[in-house]
C-alpha cells in the first residue's frame, strides 16, 4: 500500500505541481503563515482590542461568503484559471495594502477593513476555483493524491511561516531601536514582505497548461446522490458553515489568547502554531489512507467529532501547554477533514453543479469564519476566552450531527429496489438523502 502511494506521488503531473507551488506559497505568506501569525499582533500594537480584530477578520470572511456564490457561476464563462490568478492578484494587492494603515489618508481603522477586505476576495477567488481546478488538471488515478498534498502543504508552508512571521518583529525591532511589544512598526515590514511573496505564486499558475490529456468538462464521478441538487448544496453548505465557525474562534483568537492572557513572546507564539501547523502535514498526506478504508464522508465525519475535545481541551486548561496541544489535535483533523470534504462534495453532485457546489461551501467557510470572528470578539469582551472556545465545540458537534443525519451510509432493506441513480462512497456503500 505505502509503496502505491508513493508510486501514484511521484506521477503527479507538471501543472498539478505548479499548482501546488502556488499553494506552498499562499501557505507560507498568508493563509497559516506570517499574515495568521502576526496580523492579529499588529492590531494591537496600533492599539485595537480584541473585539476590533474580530471585526476585521469577521468582514473580511463574511465579504468573501457572500461573494462565493457569484464567483463560482462566474467561472462557468471565464474559467477557474483566470479567476485564480484574478485571485492571487487581488490577495497581492489587499494584504500588501493593510500595513500601510499609519500613512493612509483616510481613518487606519477602515483602512484595514476595506483593504482586508479586498484580499479575502481574493481568497475567495482561490478557495472556490482551487477545487474545479485540482480536478481539471488531475486524472482520477492522482486526484485524492493531489488534493492530500495541497491540504499538507498549507500547513507545512504555514509551519515555516510562523517560524518566520515569529522571529521577524524581533529582528525589524532590532534594526530600529524599537520594543516589539509596543511599536507596530517591526510587524509591519514582515506583512509588507509576506504580500509580495504572493507575486511568484501569479506565475507559477500563469505557467499551467489547462488543455492536453484532462478535459475541461469533466464527465460524472459515478458517485452522485439522487436527490434535488440544491437541497444537497444548502445541506452540505450549512454543516461546513457549523464546522468553520468551531474552528475559525481558535484561528482568529488563539493568537491573541496566547499574547493577552498566557504572556507569550511573540516568538513563542510563532514556534507554537508552526508547530502545531508541522505535525498536521503527516495527518493531511496520510488522508487516501483514511479514505479508502473508511470513505471520504466517514472521514469527513470522524475528524469532525474529533475537533470537540480538542477544543474543550483549550477552553478549560488554561495554560500554553494545554493550548498547543489542542492546537496540534485541532489542525491534524482538520488537515484530514478538508480534502476529504473537497472530494466528496464535489463527487456526490453533477458535474455542472460543481462550481455552485464549490461556490456555496466556499459562502459557508466565509459566513462560519465571519460569525466565529464577529461573535467571538464580542464575547471575548465580555465573558473570556473559555466559553468562547466551549461555544466553538457546540458549533462542531453540531455539525457533525447534521452532516450524519444527511448524508450517513445507508444499507438498502432487502425489499428495496437499488436507484440506479444513488451514489456510492470510495468503500463503496450507497449514499442516500432523506427525504
């Protein structure tokens, strides 16, 4: 088995690679990496609290839900290609924008907000099209490998971004006579950086050949749900929307949590979360092996309920060590569940649906992140950060309620007829909706 999987690794074809790149790339810079490690940190060296930086992340991820949907149909005239570039440009030039807050004309606080704005659009952009894409230049061989790979890689990036992002207030601090604890200008230059290196991501993906031996219009997986697609889409959205908002209070707070209330170094909080991020590559690689013994939808599942504990754990052991190890649990599953979840939305549902598919889950991480921020920063304010991240275990086990309810395995009773029509997991049981 393992000998196969390095086999299928090693055939990965040249545009899945260049993707990937770009993956790498987007992990170490933004998502996960210097921009997750020290925009929070930023904010309040100019001063903000807690409840501003739920607001900004909140707005940023509720603009880039509700504009997901209008991008994935979109991409049925323009194509997935030159929406992700468009997307990659737009994160450029937003997260490039939001440090120079100080020197803005208009208030540095809608400054921030506007400008954040303006990458996670583009974030939407990636996160909707990145999907469609993988399977455009993928072959069904490669496919679950590439999207393990691309899951892996964020965090794998991310570790080093964290390291990076962690050590680089001290070092800009250092050249300017500054203490990293009060000024905001050595996390400055470190945003200012991890922007442009978002530039080589634009031409590693204008390099992908999209024609050649994989179609564009792919035909059906053979796994699709008989059922009315919408309902399977607003279904599938609402218990990703639940699962997000249970993770998005520990990726926009954690940070904060560990500065304001367990007094850690900057340094430390970096170390930290690349650790945290370091330890869920293996778990994302390891992800075809998960799904071939129990179906990407048990996997989905599993992992899920897994995120609860993790996250009482952080919510009642109120010390650094107790936080990095519900952290490490957290992004592990996490790691596992995401492409998981990617291969089976996108295989239980026509291949034109595709995009909408794509689109509305993608509204769903935005809106789930958006509420974790928004509600997050106000009830941090006012009643701490255990029953905050408490609130973030109810969201995901709820979650995993819901998407069991739905979209459970299901033995047919011996008098009923097999619909043609009904999909089937990769261990082969049929799903089924309810009616």
């Amino acid at each position: 088995m393992v000998a196969r999987y390095l086999t299928t690794l090693s055939q990965i074809n040249r545009d899945a690679r260049l993707f990937l790149l770009t993956s790498a790339l987007f992990g170490f810079a933004i998502f996960g990496g210097i921009y997750t490690t020290l925009l929070n940190l930023y904010l309040l060296r100019l001063g903000y609290q807690a409840d501003f930086a739920g607001l900004v992340n909140g707005t940023g991820q509720v603009v880039l839900g509700l504009s997901a949907v209008p991008i994935g149909l979109l991409g049925r005239y323009l194509g997935s290609k030159r929406l992700l570039t468009a997307g990659l440009a737009a994160i450029t030039l937003g997260f490039s924008l939001i440090p120079l807050a100080e020197f803005s004309p208009f208030p540095p606080a809608a400054w921030i907000i506007v400008t954040h704005m303006i990458g996670q659009l583009g974030i939407g952009l990636y996160f909707v099209h990145s999907g469609p894409f993988i399977m455009q230049i993928t072959s069904p061989r490669e496919r679950n490998h590439v999207y393990a790979l691309n899951t892996a890689l964020w965090p794998l990036a991310g570790f080093a971004g964290s390291l990076v992002g962690g050590l680089l207030p001290g070092f800009f601090a250092g050249q300017l006579g500054l203490e990293p604890s009060q000024a905001a200008a050595p996390y400055r230059y470190p945003l200012i950086i991890a922007a442009v290196l978002m530039v080589p991501a634009v031409a590693a993906l204008s390099n992908i050949r999209t024609g050649g031996r994989v179609k564009l219009d792919l035909p059906p997986s053979g796994r699709e749900m008989n059922g009315a697609p919408v309902l399977i889409i607003v279904i599938m959205g609402l218990a990703v929307l639940l699962r997000v908002a249970g993770e998005g209070v520990v990726r926009t707070f954690l940070n904060i949590y560990l500065d304001t209330d367990l007094q850690l170094t900057t340094a430390h909080i970096g170390l930290l979360l690349a650790v945290g991020q370091l330890l869920s590559v293996p778990a994302a690689l390891a992800m075809p092996l998960f799904v071939r013994r129990w179906g990407d939808g048990l996997t989905y599942l599993y992992c899920t309920w897994g995120m609860v504990p993790s996250l009482i754990l952080i919510a009642l052991v109120p010390t650094w060590a107790a936080a990095g190890l519900g952290f490490m649990s957290l992004m592990s599953l996490i790691a596992i569940a995401r492409p998981a979840i990617v291969v089976f939305q996108l295989e239980v549902i026509l291949p034109r649906w595709r995009t909408l598919m794509a689109g509305a889950t993608t509204t769903a991480v935005g809106l789930g992140w958006g509420l974790a921020s928004w509600g997050g920063g106000y009830l941090v304010t006012r009643l701490g950060y255990g029953p905050l991240f408490i609130g973030g275990a109810i969201l995901s086990a709820a979650s995993a309620v819901l998407f069991w309810a739905f979209f459970r395995p299901r033995t047919p009773s011996a008098r009923q007829t097999v619909d043609p029509n009904s999909g089937f997991d990769s261990g082969g049981k049929k799903y089924q909706v309810r009616s």
